[in-house]
C-alpha cells in the first residue's frame, strides 16, 4: 500500500525514541536487541526512495517529450503547408490494450497485498504480455503507414508520428523489462520487498499509460 512505507518509518522513529531515552549510548559489543531484549527491525531501505527515484526518471521524460512538442506545436502553427496525418485505426485498439494492461496491474497488485503471489504472478504477467502486444500493435501501425505511402520523411505530420510513437515505445520497453523483474526477481534477499517493487514500478507504468493518452490526443487533434 503506498502509505505503509511511512508508517514503518514512523514506527522506526517512535522505537529508536522510546529505546533510546535518556541519552544511553548503546553497549560495547551490542546485539540487535533492545534494552528490553526485543528484537530490533532489520534497517531495509523505505520504498521511498525507488519512487522517488523512478519520480524523477518520469520527470526526465515528461521535459524531454514536451521540447519535442513544444516543436510540433510550433512547426504546426507556422507551416501553412502542413499535410494533416489520418491516425492508423489500429492505435485505437493498441489504446485499449494499454489502458486494460493497467488496470490488470492494479488487480495484481491487489491480490499480493492479500498474500495470493501465485494469482499475483499469473495477473502481473498477463500485464506484461498485454504491454507487448501493445508494442506489436504499434508495429502494425507502422506498417500500415509505410503501405499507404507515408514514411518519416514524407511530411512533418508523418515524421513526428513516428518520432512520438518510437520514444514511447522504446520507454515501454523498458517498463516491460521492469515488469519482468518484479515477476522473476527473487526477493527474499533483496533491498526491497516484491511489493514496494510492484508498486514502484506500476506508477512508472500509469505514467507511460497517460503518456501515450496525451500523445495520441495531440497528434488526433493537431493533425
């Protein structure tokens, strides 16, 4: 759940207060027990820092796909020979694939928070694979536009159709990887529990899914 890291840390401040009281420097030599023989909990990293972490990684994004905007907005404003760009239908259904991907990814994480890894893994990895028929649908796309005569360089609308449609898809590449990670990954070692992992990489993943929304709309209605 994404307030359980902040409530583990606060949990850890309030023992380290009530155990460290009155200013006593721990024992030479000491164990990992308290003062009252109970057991410390093991110092794992919070899960704040991987969101935080991946935050800024979609911050990156956000900045770098809006100079390539702030481009096509301008180039689209000024040419009064801009050659308007029909959308391949099959985006739309690529669209649905995507968005349904999130959702199963929410049903997953659902089913771990109850304990239930094997659904979980069965749900997570439907997920992925809908991911990846999302990249294939794109492909398609493309093909459907290269067999209708428009390639990068044919027009400004073509060209940034595929400038758009590649960097997104080369970042959800990578969010499939990551969610191949979290499904494979072994983490009864690891810095971070399956959960914190799933949940981490599940924003990075809405936020590609809003990306592709906002993308999609803008070469809709700017074409």
């Amino acid at each position: 759940m994404p307030g359980t890291s902040i409530v583990d840390d606060i949990e850890l401040i309030i023992e380290d207060i009530g155990g460290g009281g009155g200013g006593k420097a721990p024992p030479p030599g000491g164990d990992d027990s308290g003062d009252n023989g109970k057991p410390r909990r093991p110092n794992v990293p919070s899960s704040r820092r991987y969101a935080t972490a991946i935050l800024l990684g979609m911050v990156s994004i956000v900045m770098f796909f809006m100079a390539i905007v702030s481009a096509f907005l301008f180039l689209r404003a000024t040419n009064s020979k801009w050659v308007p760009l029909h959308l391949p239908s099959i985006v739309w259904f690529n669209t649905v694939v995507l968005l349904s991907s999130s959702v199963v990814i929410e049903i997953a994480r659902r089913r771990l928070s109850f304990g239930n890894v094997s659904q979980f893994r069965k749900l997570w990895s439907g997920a992925t694979v809908l991911g990846v028929l999302f990249l294939i649908g794109q492909l398609v796309a493309w093909r459907e536009l290269v067999l209708a005569g428009f390639y990068v360089a044919t027009n400004q609308a073509s060209s940034f159709f595929y400038i758009f449609t590649g960097l997104h898809g080369l970042h959800l590449i990578g969010g499939v990887c990551a969610l191949l990670y979290v499904a494979f990954r072994k983490f009864e070692k690891a810095a971070v529990s399956r959960p914190a992992a799933a949940e981490v990489v599940s924003y990075f993943w809405h936020f590609l899914d809003g990306l592709w929304i906002f993308l999609l709309a803008l070469l809709y209605f700017g074409k």
